[in-house]
C-alpha cells in the first residue's frame, strides 16, 4: 500500500510528501479517455489543479455524487483524500504494477519505490561481519542500514571494495588524486565507510522509473533533492548514532566515526608509527609541504631526520638528505664513541690491518673513520638501509591499524 499519512485536499492537512504522492498517482492513472487526471509533474504543492483532478477521480469511481451539491448518500467527502480512503484504495488499485509500493521520505520530495527487505539485512549482516572496521564503528554503520530501512524502506550500502576499509597500498593509489596519502585518511583505521543508495528507484514527476547510483548522481535527480534523501540518511547516521561527517566538499557518501576537527592527520600517523615501530624509532609530523603531511624519524641516532611525505616512506623512496645524515652521524658518534656506524647500517665492518698487511695490501679496506664524517662517506646503502627501514615501520603501521588513536 502506498506510504500516505495524512489527508490531501480542501481542509486537509496537505503536507508536501503526501500531495506529492497524490499528484504522483493522479499523474499515471489515466481516465476514460485516456487522459491523466493530473497533468503536470508533482513537486509537492497543493493547488486547485489538484482538488479537480482529486474529484474527478472521485466522480468517475462513483465514491461521490455527480454533482457536489447532492450530498446525500456519499462514501466520501468530496476533494479530499486520506490515509484510509476508499479513494485511495480505488487509485492505488489502479496504478501500474511497479508503483504500488512508492514512498516518500518526510522532508524530502522525491517519490521512490520500496526497497527490498532482504537486501538491507544481508547489507547489514555484511557490516557487522567485516573485522576490517573497528568493531564499535561497524555496530553503528548496521545500526544505520536497519533504521534506514525501517524509517524509510531504503536499503543502504556500502560501495563495493573502495568504500570499506583500504589498506596503505589502495590509499597510495588514491593519493594521486588527493592530498591524503597513506595512513592519512580514516579509511586505513577502519573507522570510515562509503555507504550509499546501491540500486535506488525513484519515480521522475512523469511517473517514470530511474535506478540510480550508490551517489545519486547517474539518473539526473535535482541536486535540492539528492541533498534532501542524503539528509534523511545523515539525520539517523549523525544526530542518532552518534556517527560523523567529513569535511572534505561534497563527499556526500562517506560516513566515519569521529570529528575531522579532533584529528590532525600527520600526528595521528606519527603516533602510530611510534606505537607500533619494529625498530623502536621516535616520529613526529614535521608540517605540510607543498599542501602535503611530511613526517621525520630518529630511528636511533639521536636526532631526527626528515623523509618526505607518507607517499614516498610506502614507495621506499624517502627522501633522505645527505647532509642531514651526516650531522646526525658526527653527533652520535661524539657522544658515543663506541658508536659503529657500520654496525648502525648492517655493513659488514672491515677487518682490522695489521702493520704487515699495511705494507703488502695498499687495497685494504681502511677502518671505520671518527667524527667528523663528509656527505662522501655516506654510501648508498646507508640510504636504501634507511629507506628499507621507513618502508617497513609503515607495513607495520598498516598490519596494526587498529592501534591507531586520533590525535590532535
């Protein structure tokens, strides 16, 4: 039965969704000749056109007299209809097939079909079994497909793939695009989704049946009212459970567990690299260079050295300055003079020369030298140990991202 609440017409309580609903039938059930009783596409106001087209309607089912002025005997009061109207239940027989079940959502002013039960359940029971998304975060996303459903018969769900949780790897893809790079985005905690309106019908003001996209932004729908449908859902998903918006512009579809305004991006994922380094290394967020997070590391000299964005320590391609190296070095090795930079970087340290050898082999290796250190003796594999290194405090990151904390 259609979704109707209150009453439409003279006197009536003529509420938009309802008049819409109304305007809607009127529109597609044609009279004896042929004709639509209602004429033009429904937007939800009451007017004169419609309480016409209500008592024609009326007059050619015989639910009231010929002419209004004889009143006796009628079945129902001219002009008006109501949720337990026998002219509603005269004009929802009479719709086609696949608008017997058409909807409407309070506040909103797009007619759509009802979805299908056993999709929001199975939408649901896929959320919850996801152990990709932080357990409490998961709940509340279910809990939004049910009432959705429930409130509205709208079947939620979330974008296939991209929309769950993505792993540092899927999120350096999608940096080309973005400012976020890995470790940069709610996406990779699990504490983020992209849940949208998968497979949604709704009903164009001539009756006619679009299915759209997860966005709502494939079949043409008025921007005013993809905007009022992404409000219902918002309304259950943010004032009820607690759940929050980005504020990235128009990314309307994602839903995340928390406020963008208590997370600082670059520190949120130096502190999980810090928490969970295999090397026991120090991070810190060193700004943003260029609109970009860029972060350093001490990974155990005493001083920290900058290695870019996010991007290039999950590429192993950190950009580590030479320069910068080489104090690092010279001020270890002053403080600590048993300090083996060798040792430091997994070289192999060479043999000790013995006086003997110093006058047979003038291509030996000569011994570790002492502070100060030049940009010429750094080797490349220093660099690629440390690249190594950084690449590897990052699979980390990502292998335990549930041990990630906003921070601010």
């Amino acid at each position: 039965m259609v979704d109707m609440t209150n009453t439409v017409g003279d006197l009536g309580s003529n509420t938009s969704e309802d008049v819409a609903l109304v305007q809607l039938m009127l529109r597609v059930v044609k009279n004896a000749k042929g004709q639509p009783y209602f004429s033009e596409d429904y937007n939800g106001t009451y007017s004169q056109a419609l309480k016409t087209a209500i008592l024609a309607f009326q007059q050619d089912q015989k639910l009231v007299a010929a002419k209004t002025s004889a009143a006796a005997g009628l079945a129902e009061k001219p002009g008006l209809i109501g949720p337990d109207s026998k002219t509603l239940t005269a004009l929802v027989s009479q719709l086609p097939a696949e608008l017997k079940n058409i909807r409407i959502a309070p506040g909103t002013k797009t007619i759509y079909l009802e979805g299908n039960q056993s999709q929001a359940e199975r939408s649901a029971a896929l959320i919850r079994s996801n152990s990709n998304l932080n357990a409490d975060f998961r709940e509340k996303v279910a809990q939004l497909v049910n009432t959705m459903y429930k409130n509205h018969k709208i079947a939620l769900n979330v974008v296939p793939q991209t929309g769950w949780r993505r792993d540092f790897a899927a999120q350096a893809e999608v940096s080309k695009k973005t400012n976020a790079g890995p470790g940069e985005s709610p996406h990779q905690f699990g504490r983020a989704v992209d849940i949208g309106f998968k497979d949604f019908k709704w009903v164009a003001g001539d009756g006619a049946i679009n299915t759209d996209s997860f966005g709502l932004d494939t079949r043409g729908m008025p921007e005013a009212r993809r905007m009022e449908l992404w409000a219902a859902r918002n309304a259950i998903a943010y004032k009820q459970l607690g759940l929050f918006k980005t504020n990235k512009p128009f990314d309307y579809i994602h839903v995340q567990g928390f406020a963008d305004e208590k997370v600082g991006w670059g520190k949120s994922l130096a502190k999980l690299l810090e928490t969970v380094s295999p090397a026991k290394a120090k991070w810190s967020h060193a700004g943003r260079v260029a609109d970009k997070n860029v972060y350093k590391i001490d990974p155990g000299l005493g001083t920290a050295l900058s290695v870019g964005t996010s991007t290039q320590m999950w590429n192993g391609a950190a950009p580590i300055n030479k320069a910068e190296l080489v104090k690092a070095l010279n001020a270890k090795l002053t403080a600590d003079p048993n300090f083996s930079v060798e040792k430091f970087f997994g070289v192999t340290p060479p043999p000790a020369v013995s006086p003997a050898d110093k006058k047979t082999d003038t291509k030996t290796t000569p011994a570790q030298k002492a502070a100060p250190l030049k940009e010429a003796d750094v080797k490349e594999d220093y660099i690629k140990f440390l690249q190594k290194l950084i690449k590897t405090e990052m699979q980390t990151a990502d292998q335990n991202w549930d041990a990630w904390v906003p921070t601010k």
